[in-house]
C-alpha cells in the first residue's frame, strides 16, 4: 500500500480512517505471522533437542499454513490499494467486510497455533520435571 | 432527508466504534494469552534455564503486560460509552487515539518477541539426557 495512504489527514473522512487503521492492522498480522515463521523453527529446534523430535510434523504443518495464510493476506493487501478507487459506500462497505472475514481468518489461525504451543509446553514442563 | 441523513450518520459513527471494538477485544485476548505462555517461560526458566537476569526480565515484562491490559481495559469502557451514549463524531482525533492504543499494543508484543526469542535460543542448548 502507497504511504501516502498509511498518513491519517484532518481532511479525512470517518471511511478513509477506517481504511488507513485497518491497512495498518493488517500489516501487524503479516509482521505477527513472519515472526511466527521464526518462532516455528525455535520450536522445532527445541523439540528435536528435548523432546526426540515430538510435535515436528504439527509444528510443519502449521509452518505450511503459515505460508499459505501469510501468500493469502500478502495478496489481499495488494488488492487494497484499489480502495482509493471507491465511489460508493457500497465498495467501502465491501473491503470493510473482506477484512472483518479476514480477521476471523487470522483469529482463527492464532487458536489453533496456540493450542498447539500449549500442548507442546506442557509436554516440555512434563519431561524437564521427569528428569529432575 | 434530513433524518435519513442523520440516521446514515449516527449509523456509520456507530460502525467504526464497533469496528475499533473487535480490534481492541483481539488485542486485551491476546495480551491475555500472552500472560499464559509467560508462566511456561517462567516455568522452564526456574526449573532449567535459572538464568537470574532472565527470571527479573520476565518479572518486568509481566508487571508491564499487566498494566498495558488495565489501559486497554480502560479505553474498551470509554469507546463502550461512546458507543452506547456518545455524539462525538468519529474523526481524526478518535483516529488517532486508537492508533496510539495500537501502537501501546504492539509495542508489548515486540517486547515479548525478544523475550521469547531469548528464552528459545536458551532451550535450544538444551539437550534430553
């Protein structure tokens, strides 16, 4: 997205802030999940390491699911800079819309990963005690 | 007309508050279950890692998510109210203040990032005897 875009302006209206503070959301979740890629191979790192390699094909699989999410929200940010096209309520509703979808998307994913690390944790604590 | 127009308007002022309400309630779940994952960084750090400057960083940062809850908290009531009761337009100052909640936000998470990033590379020289 143009900076010029990211820049809120006292001539902005009530949809073009909505716009910019959803872009700006938007480029957390990609930041989020790009440490999330790093994140996942500390993981795996530590699982080879403590725990015989227990969790590595989770830990893959959501790593695949990473990528995917991170290509799908890459590509949506893209298709946003078209929103400086919109000449009705209509297509602002529209991309307001898209990106409340895309928020349960992103919610939906972060359960799920940590549900996994939850489990993983716990299994971490569980063996570190054992061996105690 | 010009109830319909005021309608629209008291519509949409109504929209974006609601709009900044599903973003803050993501932020305090997350603030929330970060809090989670600190106790099984405290719990690993006790049991394997004892490493005393990271057990005060953990310390710190908790007593920092905390209170960075307890804003966020705040700011949910204020925008409830608003959003229930107020008249002020939404307009760059409304803006602008959810911005810097953001900002106070993402700025917890880049801590816990480090933080967390500290506690891996410690764990990874950890071996299962």
């Amino acid at each position: 997205m143009k900076n010029i875009y990211n820049q809120v302006y006292s001539h902005d209206t009530e949809v073009d802030l909505t716009h910019k503070i959803n872009t700006s959301e938007l480029n957390n979740w990609i930041t989020h999940l790009q440490y999330t890629k790093k994140e996942l191979n500390h993981l795996v790192a530590i699982s080879n390491g403590i725990l015989e390699g227990k969790f590595v094909d989770s830990f893959e699989e959501k790593h695949n699911e990473n990528y995917d999410f991170l290509n799908l929200l890459t590509s949506y940010k893209n298709s946003r800079d078209s929103i400086t096209e919109c000449e009705d309520t209509e297509c602002d509703m529209a991309f307001i819309s898209d990106h409340e979808n895309f928020r349960q998307g992103y919610t939906y994913y972060l359960e799920n990963y940590r549900k996994i690390k939850d489990s993983f944790f716990e299994e971490l604590r569980a063996a570190i005690t054992s061996k105690k | 007309m010009n109830s319909t127009s005021s309608f629209t308007i008291e519509a949409q002022r109504k929209l974006f508050i609601k709009k900044d309400l599903i973003a803050l309630s993501h932020w305090i779940d997350e603030l929330e279950a970060l809090d989670n994952e600190l106790n099984s960084l405290k719990h690993l750090e006790q049991k394997v890692l004892k490493n005393a400057i990271l057990s005060q960083n953990i310390t710190t940062f908790r007593r920092k998510n905390t209170l960075a809850m307890g804003l966020l908290c705040q700011y949910e009531q204020v925008l409830r109210t608003e959003f229930e009761y107020g008249k002020a337009i939404y307009d760059v100052k409304s803006a602008k203040l959810h911005e810097k909640k953001q900002n106070e936000y993402l700025c917890i998470k880049k801590s816990f990032m480090l933080l967390k990033d500290l506690v891996y590379k410690l764990l990874e020289t950890c071996k299962r005897n």
